[in-house]
C-alpha cells in the first residue's frame, strides 16, 4: 500500500509539477472537442441562413469549374446590368454579391464529399456538415492566436482563463453551425491583431516594421474578402498607422497599398461584370428605407425616394438597436462589456495601454458600418454581426481588469498577507469558477436540453423536399420562388426571387430576359404562413396574395399544375404535373 507521504507526493506532482502543465492542455483538448462533438451531433440540424446557402451554392459551382457564378437571381441584378448595358442572359449568372473567400473556402470543403447531391432520404445534407465542421476547425485555431495574443497583451494565467471562457461561448459555436464566415473572420482578425501587435512591439523596440505593415494590410484585405463590412474597421486601423509609426505617412501607404493589392481586383471583376465594383451588395444599405432589403433586391429598379436624412434616421435607430442588445451581442459573456470599464484603467505595460484604444477604434467603427448596414437576423443569426468578433480581445481587458481589482481593492491583497496562502488560492479560484459559471450558463443550459430537436429550420426550410426540385426541374428552366438560396443549394436548380409584381414576372417569362423559361414557382411561409394576413395582403408579397392563399384563378395563370411539397404551407406550381412526369 501506498504511505500517505507516497500520495501527497504524487498530488503535488499532478498539480505543480512537469506533468501539470500537460494534464492542463489535455483537459483543454478535451473539453473543446467534447463541446464540438456535443453542438455538432445535438445542435446542428443543417445551414441556417440564405448568405450561408447563397454561398455554399456559389462554393459548389467553383468546385464545378463554372467560378463565382450563381443560380440565385435577384431581379435588382437584371436592372443594374441593364442599366449599365450588359448582356443580361451571360452576366446574371456571374455573382456580384457576395464577398469571394467564402465561397471559395467552401469549395475547398465540398471537395471532401466530392459530387453528393442532396436527395428526399437525406435529413441533413452532407455537404452542411461539412461546411459546419470547417468552420469549428476555424473556431478551434482562433482560440490558439488568441492565446498567443493574450500572452503578449498580459500573462500566460489570464491567457489561459480568456481562452476558456470564450469557448465555453454558446454564441460562438452557434454561429460556428450557421454556415456563416464569422469564425473565418474571427481567425482573420486575430492573425491581423497578432500582426499589429507584432508592429507595434517592433516599434518600442527599434526594429523593422515593414513586414508587419504588409502582413496588417494582407490580413485587413482578406477580411474585405471575406466581409466588406470589415473595411469599416480598417479606417482607424489606417488613421493610426498614419499617426503613430515612423516614418510617418510611408507606413500607412505601404499598409494602404497592401490592402488595395489584395481587395482591388475584386473590385475591378465587380466592374467588368456589372458595371459598379460594388456589386449587389452595396444596396444592402438601402435596407429598412422604404423597404427591406429583400424588398430592394426582388425590384429592377431602386425607387429614387430616399433622402440622407432617412438613411441617418435608419443609422441612430440602429445604433440604439445594437447597445439595447450589447450583452446579447457579444455573447452573453459577464467579462467581455468589463472592457469598457477597463478603458479608465491605467495599464502599466505601454503596448497593452495602446491595445485598447485602438481596439475601442476598430469596434467603433464596426458599429458605425453594422448600423449603416444593419443586423437583419434570420434564425437567430445575422450575417453583418461583428460584435463577435470582439469577443475574445474583450475578454482578455475585461478579465484583466477584474483580477486587477479583485487583488487591490476587494481585500485579497490583505488576505494574502495574513491569511494562509492556501486560503487565498481558495478564495480566488471559487471566484474564477463562478465567473466561469455565469459566462457558460447558455452553454450549461444548452447541454442539458436533451428534448427533441428538429432534424431542419422548419420553418421555412424542409431541405428533402426541397431536393425534389432537382428532378422536377430541367437544368436550363428556372423556378421563381421566395427562397431561391435553398433551391440552388439544396435542389441545385436555377432559381429566380420572386419578383415584386406578378406582371414583371411575366415579362421576364414571356422575353425569356433571363435566357431561360420560368417554369416553376415554389411558395413557403416566407411569403405565406410566417407573416400575418394584414403582411400578405398589404406587405412586399402582395401583389401575389391570391395565389400565396391558394385562390389563384387557373385560367388566368400560367402555372396552373399544383403540387404540396412535404407540408400545406410549401406548394410547387408548374405548368404541368412534374411529380408524375419524373415518376417521383
């Protein structure tokens, strides 16, 4: 048997010894992985969101060799390369809408499951698994430059404490199963980060900088990509740089120059296709001014009716919007609005005195461009939200902080001095697990929510039924529908949003505008169920009420054959009976 002094021997050695170190990391290790296993095996029921399918059917066509072209048409497209004088049946396929690198990260993780095609057997499409996977892995390594980060910022301790409360977020691994690129931005914003400590470090020290300038721009033009709402962020990342280092204005160009190198010839592919480098997306703006932005996108034309007075009046509503739900926003996390608190805190160490005001910058900016854009949320998800972002450098000031005051005026400073060291180590690490308790309750509260979870977002999307379409749907035909991001994603069909008025619709059918007959229309709850009666009969949907309530006149329309697709709510018309005729 093992002498008492033998135990007390190997105790102190699994705590304070060589082994701790490791035994910590293997305990990190595993709970980062049980987590992923537990939110992807339990919480994931499939993409949740149109960016998130928009994109991953754009990822699908590059892995194709066809590149960034669509099968989700949006009627403002045909306006603008009207406008502009292109050739609408070749160019609208060519996307102009959103951001490249996801797209393209996409393709790369499609190319694991090679040509699987979404069938009605399958409850979760494979592909969505896969491209939720990435996304963890994505989720995974930004914790890694974080901890190198807070390293530098403050101490190995705190950094290990940071990195655990933000993956202990619920709010991140739920994003993390959106399909949206926000872990691709998280990753890309650290490194960024990590570069710009890099230079400033280089700074204080006399050493060269200009290797990280150009990665600072690198990093900041690969977030464009990724987002453009990043760019935002990037101006006073800019005026600092002008500011700040030496020699000054030549280090600013140099990162400015950077950044143009790596986003401009996007810009200029957006310009040779649709004639504006902005693309679709920069209507994104015009989102809550007279319409929602789906009520932009579904018009030809942009109704000329706006002043900038509405568009400020749109901007300060947003603003209030966004601080009535800042808790919300960043996480739910106790520690990370802390950081504000530690902006009147005097930091003894330069670099992590600057880190805060610039980062305090780079959110400000944020802000601004979320509430120029907005935060529309689908499924509890919103593609523009970077406040997440900030997540895990708001921890670290916010966490810093509250040791900082927990030692010098909470009495623990006394204690340490006359009350037993062991004691003091009591009291301090039952105050860190409740810190840790109160920022992983949404966690905690999702982990022992084992009731039955939908194997899909219904509503809207039943993604088996969806799929049918494929085989419905020839290749060259079209089907005008609310929600054309799932058909092309799960039906991988050509797909038109519905147009605002019944007669442009028509036109586009009877002038085959778009090179292709629109045999098809597929209604869901978007444009029916999910909105009052008052909505769709006065709402963006209603010039198409009638046939949304299932009282269209079949003489007058020329889709006339009617199919449910899996519910009373989801009805496919054609022009005939496409069920019978592919004999599904």
């Amino acid at each position: 048997m093992p002498s008492e002094a033998a135990i007390q021997k190997a105790i102190h050695t699994l705590e304070m010894g060589k082994l701790a170190p490791w035994l910590r990391r293997a305990l990190f290790v595993t709970v980062i992985f049980a987590l992923a296993t537990y939110y992807l095996l339990h919480e994931f029921n499939g993409l949740a969101t149109s960016q998130a399918m928009d994109q991953a059917q754009i990822g699908r066509a590059i892995v194709e060799g066809h590149g960034w072209h669509t099968k989700f048409i949006r009627p403002l497209a045909v306006g603008e390369l009207q406008r502009h004088g292109k050739e609408v049946t070749q160019a609208v396929w060519k996307d102009t809408y959103n951001a490249p690198l996801p797209p393209l990260i996409d393709a790369f993780v499609l190319l694991l499951v090679g040509n699987a095609k979404m069938t009605s057997k399958d409850m979760i499409y494979s592909a969505d698994h896969v491209i939720a996977l990435i996304s963890v892995l994505f989720f995974i390594c930004s914790l890694g430059v974080l901890y190198l980060i807070a390293v530098q910022l403050f101490d190995q301790f705190l950094a290990r404490l940071a990195c655990g409360l933000v993956m202990i977020c619920d709010m991140m691994w739920r994003y993390s199963l959106s399909g949206l690129p926000q872990m691709l931005l998280l990753l890309l914003f650290l490194l960024t980060i990590h570069a710009l400590i890099g230079a400033i470090r280089a700074q204080y020290l006399g050493g060269c900088t200009w290797l990280w300038i150009a990665a600072i721009g690198l990093g900041f033009g690969l977030l464009a990509l990724t987002h453009a709402l990043t760019i935002w962020m990037f101006i006073p990342v800019l005026a600092f740089s002008f500011l700040w280092f030496k020699p000054r204005g030549r280090v600013a160009l140099v990162m400015l120059g950077v950044f143009l190198l790596t986003y401009a010839p996007w810009l200029i592919r957006n310009y040779k296709v649709c004639g504006n480098p902005c693309g679709l997306a920069i209507y994104s703006a015009l989102d809550g001014i007279n319409h929602s932005e789906a009520g932009h996108m579904r018009r030809f034309e942009i109704e000329a009716d706006f002043s900038p007075q509405m568009l400020f009046h749109k901007m300060r509503t947003n603003l209030v919007a966004q601080l009535n739900r800042i808790f919300e926003y960043l996480g739910w996390s106790f520690v990370a609005p802390v950081f504000f608190l530690s902006l009147l805190h005097s930091f003894k160490r330069p670099l992590t005195a600057l880190m805060r005001w610039l980062l305090l910058a780079m959110w400000i900016g944020a802000v601004l461009g979320m509430a120029a854009f907005g935060l529309s949320e689908e499924q509890g998800f919103a593609a523009n939200q970077l406040h997440l972002l900030f997540v895990p450098l708001l921890t670290c000031y916010g966490l810093g902080f509250l040791l900082m005051q927990w030692s010098h005026h909470t009495g623990l400073a006394f204690l340490s001095t006359h009350w037993p060291k062991q004691t003091h180590l009591l009291l301090r690490n039952a105050g860190l697990t409740l810190l840790f308790i109160l920022c992983g309750l949404p966690t905690l509260f999702t982990l022992r929510s084992f009731s039955f979870v939908s194997s899909f977002h219904w509503p809207p999307y039943m993604p088996p039924y969806i799929s049918v379409l494929h085989d419905w749907m020839k290749p060259q035909e079209i089907t005008a529908t609310d929600m054309p991001w799932a058909v092309a994603w799960y039906a991988d069909r050509r797909a038109l949003w519905l147009p605002t008025t019944i007669k442009e619709f028509t036109n586009l059918n009877d002038y085959k505008t778009l090179g292709a007959p629109v045999n098809g229309l597929y209604l869901t709850p978007i444009s029916g169920t999910m909105n009052t009666m008052g909505d769709i009969y006065s709402g963006e949907y209603k010039d198409w009420s009638r046939i949304v309530l299932h009282i269209w006149d079949v003489n007058t329309f020329p889709l006339h054959a009617a199919t449910l697709l899996g519910s009373p709510e989801c009805v496919f018309l054609s022009d005939h009976d496409r069920r019978q005729s592919s004999g599904k």
